[in-house]
C-alpha cells in the first residue's frame, strides 16, 4: 500500500509540474496575439509528454545505478553531468517538436529543419538546462528529506520498542517485591496483610493504565509512591520513617512513571532493610534553574551492589536515556555521614 501511495504521488507531481510549465508557455504566447490554438494545444501535450519522458528515464536509471545512496560529494558531479546530457536532448526533442508541429499545421511556410534548429537552439538549451537543473534538485533533495523522515521514524519505533521492553521487565520486578511485602504481613499481621492486598490492588490498576514508555503526571506518581510507602510502612512499622517535600506545583509536570518509586524501592532495599534501628528517607522535589530535580535521601553506605543495583536504578538509567536523548541526569552518591542520595534532573517539558 505504501509502495502504490508514493507512485502516485510521483505521477501526480510530474503530471501538475509539467502540465503547469507548459501551460504557462502557451499562455505567455497567447497574450502575445501571435497564436494558434491548434499548435498552442499540441505544444502542450507534446511538452508534458518530452518533460516527464526524460525526467522519468533519469529517476529509474539514478535508482537502478544507486545513486540515491550517495551522499551529496559523490553525488553533486553525476547531477551536473546528468543535467547537461538532458539539456541536450530536451534541446533536441524540443526543437524537433516545434518544427513538425508548424510543419504539418502551417505546411509549406517552414524554413528548412536546420535553419530552424541554429535559430532555436540556444534559446531552447538555456531553458532545458534550467528546468533539468530545478527537477533534478528537488527530486533529490525530496528524496534525501524523506529518507530523513523514515530514518527519524524508525529511531522513534526502535525507542519506543526499547521503552516497551524496559516496562515489560520492570512491572513484574515492581510486584514481585510487593508480593514479597505481602507474605511478610501475612505471617505477622493478617489484618494489615488484607489492607496490602487492597494497596497492592490499586497500584496494579494504576499501572496497567499507564505506559511506562510515556510520561504521567507528577501528582499521579507521588500517589503511587504514597501507597507503595504505606504498603512498606505495614512491614517496617517504627523502622521506616518518611519525610517528603514538595516545592513545586505537582500539576505541571510530567515525569517518567515508576521514577520516583524506583528511588525509594532502593532507599528501603539498600537501606533500611539491612539497618535494625531502620532510618528516615527524605524525599524531595524543587525546581533548580531550569530543571525539576528529584532526589532520595536514605541512611546506609554507597556500596558495589547499590551501584549495580540491577533492575530497579538500571532500568531507570535506560528509560531516563531513552526518553530524553540523554538530556536527563540521574546519580547516586554516599556522603561522610553515611547517607546515600540518589538524584534525578529533568529538564521541564
């Protein structure tokens, strides 16, 4: 379908382009009052017919040769060379249409074939060579914006496929762990355990509403985080506290779903999980010049395994990667005071 759509588009503009040229010619002799309907209309057919006959040769033998793989260096000296082998001929098939055309309209008044050529030629050249030239360029440079256009959409189809992948493997990651948190409470506490499956419910709707290949609003993922931080805090009771602080008007922006609860997953993973007296994560979101920043502050140290934290911080990597062409900063670093802080900067949108 593709393949019938393009051909013809190529024909239609080949036909209006030519139809146009000509027709302007035979409406530039007609206002000139030396004019014959009978030659005016067959100049036309006989213009559209040599314009589209040559310019069509070259496009199938440009393809056929590869020409269109070219880049513009190797390119360039084939244009000039094609454009002057088809002034010529356009010359030639052009001088040789006006002369039969008169000839069998106007009958014996014609002047001999090659006085009419030596009168015609020069004239006709200058008009061929500027023709060729302009259809030549366009026709290339129409290809070469095409090929950019395909070219744009198949990045975009291979990250959004990439992005497809990554949520793919981060929903079950994200679920198994609250499944985790879930078998814990059921042990412990089945009241607070049944409350976890309700918590667990409504994070799992909210997930397969939202693609994790586009981006949600900032209050949707801070609801998300809260109902992940009170399915923790059944586990961690007293050890786990939270503190957030929100400095910006969360109804502005958009992040990448899953972002911030990636940070805290890690922050009570790495964190929390392996201290007995547990510890505070500060969460905070502000705008810094023109960035919204994001960051996760938890007690603990910087260690091997938090840096190859494997699918929670490495996916967020990738997806932070992909979504902003690598516009987007995350780091993880351990202050003197064993703290970890984990930080993100998106650029607003």
């Amino acid at each position: 379908m593709k393949i019938i759509r393009r051909i013809s588009v190529y024909w239609k503009i080949q036909l209006i382009g030519w139809f146009l040229t000509s027709f302007y010619w035979g409406f530039s002799a007609f206002l000139t009052g030396n004019f014959s309907w009978k030659i005016g209309i067959a100049d036309l057919i006989l213009d559209v017919f040599i314009g589209i006959g040559l310019t069509h040769i070259y496009r199938n033998f440009a393809i056929r040769k590869g020409w269109n793989k070219l880049n513009l260096k190797k390119l360039a000296p084939k244009i000039a060379i094609s454009v002057l082998i088809l002034s010529l001929l356009y010359m030639f098939l052009i001088v040789s249409k006006l002369y039969l055309v008169r000839l069998f309209i106007l009958d014996n008044t014609m002047v001999s074939f090659i006085s009419f050529f030596k009168s015609m030629q020069l004239q006709v050249f200058i008009t061929g060579t500027r023709l060729m030239s302009i259809w030549l360029l366009a026709y290339h440079l129409f290809h070469y914006s095409r090929l950019e256009i395909e070219s744009a959409q198949l990045s975009l189809k291979i990250k959004e496929v990439q992005l497809n992948n990554l949520s793919a493997q981060l929903n079950p990651h994200f679920f198994f762990n609250s499944l985790n948190n879930i078998k814990f409470l059921v042990l412990e506490n089945p009241n607070s355990a049944r409350r976890a499956i309700d918590l667990l419910s409504e994070l799992l709707r909210n997930s397969l509403q939202s693609n994790v290949g586009r981006l949600v609003s900032l209050s949707d993922e801070i609801n998300l985080v809260n109902d992940y931080l009170e399915l923790e805090k059944m586990r961690f009771e007293e050890r786990l506290q939270i503190k957030m602080e929100i400095k910006v008007e969360v109804s502005k922006h958009q992040i990448p779903p899953l972002s911030i609860q990636s940070l805290v997953e890690n922050a009570i993973k790495h964190g929390i999980e392996k201290r007995k007296s547990g510890g505070l994560i500060i969460i905070k979101i502000e705008e810094e010049s023109n960035w919204l920043k994001i960051s996760a502050q938890n007690p603990g140290k910087l260690s091997q395994e938090i840096k190859d934290s494997g699918i929670g911080l490495n996916n967020l990597k990738e997806r932070l990667l992909l979504q902003y062409n690598g516009n987007a900063f995350f780091e993880i670093t351990e202050s003197k005071d064993e703290t970890v802080l984990a930080t993100i900067l998106l650029p607003f949108k």
